[in-house]
C-alpha cells in the first residue's frame, strides 16, 4: 500500500510493523514505565552504588516487554560506563556456558581490561570456559570465574535474555548449578538479571529448589492499562507524524483504544498487533477515525473462520489473554519439546 495513504491520518506510513521494541535500536523511545520499573531502577541504583547486590526474575508472557527491561538496562548500563553484559539464550543456542563466555570476553574487550602481563586471572580463565565442551565442565568452577569477573569490575550487569530456551539444551542442568554458584559469589555492586516465563521460573522451583532460593526479586509484568495502552500507540505514531498538532492517539478514539486494550489482555505486542490490523481496516475503508465500532468489526473479521479450528484468534480467546500451558516435565526431569514448542510457551 502506497505511504502516501496513511497521510489521512496524518502519518507517513504504517507505525506498527516494528512489532517488537527489542527489534528497534532505541527501545527507550518507545518504553512506557509501569509500576515494576520504579522498582527496577530501585534495584538498579543500588547495585549502581554498590549498597546491594541482587539476583532478579523478570516474568510474563510472550510480548508483555521482558526483552525490552533487559535491553533498557543494559543501554543505561553502558552509558553509566557499567560493566553489561547481555547475553541472548536462543532456541538455537547450542552451548551456553561457551556463548557466555564470549559475551563476557566480548565486553571486557571493549571495556579495554587489560591483556598483556596485567591482565586480571578471571580473563584468562574465562577464555579457558570459551572452550568447554558441551556440558562437561565444572559448574562451581565456571560459576567462581563468572562472578569474579563480575566482582572485579563492579558495578557489573549480568543479563540474561529469555533463560526458558536453556531447556532446549541438554545444559540446562549443569548451566542452572554454575548460575547458582555465580550468585553465591557476587558481592555488591553486581546485579544479576534474566527474564523467562513465569511457568519455568516454576518449573526451576521445582527441580532446582535450591536455586530458585537465590532470586532476591521475581518481578511479573502486568497487563496494560488503558491509559499506558494510550501511550503505547502514541509513541508508535510519533516516529511517523508529519502534522504535529493532531491528538497523540489519532486516528483511534478513546473507546477504540480501551477495547483494543482489553481485546490484547494488557499485552503490548499483541495491542500493536490489533492496532495495525485496525489502522489497516481504517485506511482500506477511507474510515475518519477508528472508533470502537470499527474495532468492534475488525476483530469479528479475525474470528472468523479463516484458520484451523484449533487455532482461533477471535475476541473470545483474545479476551483472555495470552495462554500459559503448564509444564508437565517427563520422568527424565529433562524438558522436552511439544509439537514444536517449549511446553511452558506462552502465547497470545
């Protein structure tokens, strides 16, 4: 569809495609504070001052803006001169301990740490865990490594993405132990942080009971509020206004932002999701504004029968939210894929 369309909402193109901020370079432009973002940078601040250390969960459903925290942490991070390191745990991920281990050398190459004569033991010693093999390493050792390096450059930012995708490797228990055995030895000034779905922090509880001890924080992301959803389609369509004193939500009234809201169940990516379909069905049909009713149309168009039946995308399923399906874990204690998917995946 032509760009010049989207100009009878005073846009220049369609602001909802980037569904994800964690696909965006800047997410901070786009980042709209909740309640659990006072007390990250609560958190956050302490570590800064090294008055505390902390090791914390960040939880909730596919797109509820996990990725999007730790991407805003470790950006605040580096420009405090912090020493970050982001680590992405992807369904592809092979071995993690050897990934995070690069992560960790990648960083203190650009933080300049010294490789001649000089050169602090943990850096040697975390080029050696680069070379593990598979998962026969020792976890207490890796774990003593991977907080001094922490310790000795604090503050230090240890953040690991999307920690579910570890069961899809068979690390997952030998990794657990050396993370364990990391926040054991983290003095203050070192703030470790991973986010996952709430129904494998639980799972964790259950066969690393031990571990799961040792999160100070568990932090679950709410749904938004319709005043936040407001927002979150506001800043969207800042980055493609050509007409600056236009309503921050227009094209979308009031009404139709509250029903988008509720049709997403508070969830910020599936909210982008419904509002591209619904700022689509408005241009299609030279609508003036997207009210409710045109909402109203646009989500009775998705329920109907144009997928399988096992898959049905209506309002009544949106209405409840993105889903969780409980991990039943198998008598190996070993996670294992369903039909493509982690059992405890969550998704709109």
């Amino acid at each position: 569809m032509p760009s010049q369309t989207y100009e009878r909402y005073g846009l220049t193109g369609n602001p909802f495609r980037d569904l994800a901020s964690e696909s965006l370079e800047d997410v901070g432009i786009f980042h709209v504070n909740q309640e659990v973002d006072e007390t990250l940078r609560t958190l956050r601040e302490e570590v800064y001052d090294k008055e505390n250390r902390a090791f914390v969960a960040i939880t909730g459903a596919l797109g509820a803006g996990k990725t999007e925290r730790l991407l805003l942490t470790a950006a605040e991070g580096r420009e405090r001169g912090v020493f970050t390191v982001y680590f992405d745990l992807t369904s592809k991920t092979e071995w993690v301990l050897r990934g995070l281990a690069a992560s960790i050398h990648k960083t203190a190459d650009t933080a300049k740490v010294a490789k001649t004569f000089s050169s602090p033991p943990w850096l040697r010693e975390i080029g050696a865990l680069e070379k593990a093999k598979g998962d026969k390493y020792d976890p207490k050792e890796a774990g003593r490594v991977i907080a001094a390096a922490l310790n000795d450059r604090a503050p230090s930012l240890l953040l690991l993405n999307d920690l579910h995708n570890l069961a899809e490797t068979p690390e997952v228990d030998a990794f657990v132990d050396m993370l364990q055995e990391t926040v054991d030895a983290i003095r203050p000034g070192v703030l470790v942080m991973f986010s996952a779905y709430a129904s494998y922090v639980a799972w964790l509880t259950t066969y690393h009971p031990a571990f799961a001890t040792r999160i100070n924080r568990t932090l679950l992301l709410a749904g938004l509020s319709d005043d936040e959803a407001g927002l979150v389609l506001a800043k969207k369509m800042l980055a493609k206004r050509v007409v600056e004193d236009l309503d921050p939500t227009f094209p979308f009234d009031p009404d139709a932002v509250k029903q988008l809201n509720r049709a997403a169940a508070g969830n910020p990516r599936r909210l982008i999701e419904l509002a591209d379909l619904a700022l689509e069905y408005g241009i299609a049909h030279r609508a003036y504004r997207i009210d409710a009713e045109l909402v109203e149309t646009v989500l009775a168009e998705r329920q109907a029968p144009t997928r399988p039946a096992a898959d049905p995308v209506g309002p009544e399923r949106l209405a409840k939210g993105p889903s969780m399906t409980p991990y039943q874990p198998p008598a190996t204690r070993k996670p294992t894929a369903i039909a493509g998917q982690p059992p405890w995946s969550e998704s709109p």
